[in-house]
C-alpha cells in the first residue's frame, strides 16, 4: 500500500514537471515579452510625402531582459503594411520600458485612403519571446492619406 501511494505522488510529480515544461515559452526558462504598450493618434490627415511625429512605449511585458532591437511603424490598408518609420530600442529588462518618437514619412507612390497606424515591438523578430503574437499595437484612430499639393 506505502508503495502505491509513493508511486502515486512520483507519478503527479512528473505530470506536473512535463506540464511546465511543455508550456508556451517551453523549457521553464523566463523569457522576455515586448510590447508596445502605447501608441500616439496619429494626424487624421496627411498628405503622400509629407511626415508626421511618431510616438510609442515599448515595454518588456516578460520575466526575463530583452536584448536591444527596432520597433518599427506602419500604415496599413487592406492587409498590406508600408513601413514609414523605426526607432531603436535598447536592452530591456522585465517590467522596463523605452519610449520615443520618430518622424515617420509617408511615402508620395502611397495610394490615397483611409489607413490604420501600427507599431510593431521586436518588429524583426529577433528576440525568442514568451509570446511572438502581441507585439504589435494599432492606434485608435486612422490617418487618412490625400494626394499631395501640386508642385509649384
């Protein structure tokens, strides 16, 4: 009977240690976990080729530090993203982060519309994360791109 019980607890035990360690982020090491935590609205109008300020809080949202790396900005419409600005983000440790601001330039070949503005943490995905799928933010209002003013 003492060796049922034993075998049992052995048995929980080793379930219990697989389990962490075939968790998301495997290997029961801590990882980091960028973000961007914050993004600021960008103008609601914007002409091809001109460029508006940029600005983000990175944050490091993981229980290990993250090594430096880019985020980097978008416009996107339809699926397709343009990049139009990055900033360089410095090692981050846990709970730490970065805040800056960029000019970003929209390019004068982007067709006309209604864009939504996006920051991506870790945009090169060089940084082995806890979670790969949360780097990115889209500011709550969109941009709208017009043509750009003749040239005189």
């Amino acid at each position: 009977m003492r060796f049922q019980v034993i075998a049992a607890a052995l048995f929980v035990s080793l379930a219990a240690s697989t389990a962490a360690f075939s968790a998301p982020g495997g290997g029961g090491r801590a990882r980091p976990d960028l973000v961007v935590n914050s993004l600021a609205n960008p103008p609601a109008v914007v002409s091809a080729g001109d460029g508006f300020s940029a600005k983000d809080r990175t944050r490091n949202i993981g229980k290990a530090t993250a090594r430096a790396t880019v985020t980097r900005y978008y416009l996107s419409k339809g699926g397709e993203r343009t990049q139009v600005a990055r900033r360089s983000v410095g090692l981050l440790k846990p709970r730490r982060s970065s805040a800056g601001s960029v000019t970003a330039k929209v390019p004068e070949t982007l067709d006309t519309g209604t864009y939504s503005f996006v920051a991506c943490a870790d945009a090169p995905g060089a940084v082995t994360e806890t979670n790969e799928k949360n780097n990115c933010r889209t500011a709550a209002t969109r941009i709208f791109i017009k043509k750009p003013p003749p040239r005189v």
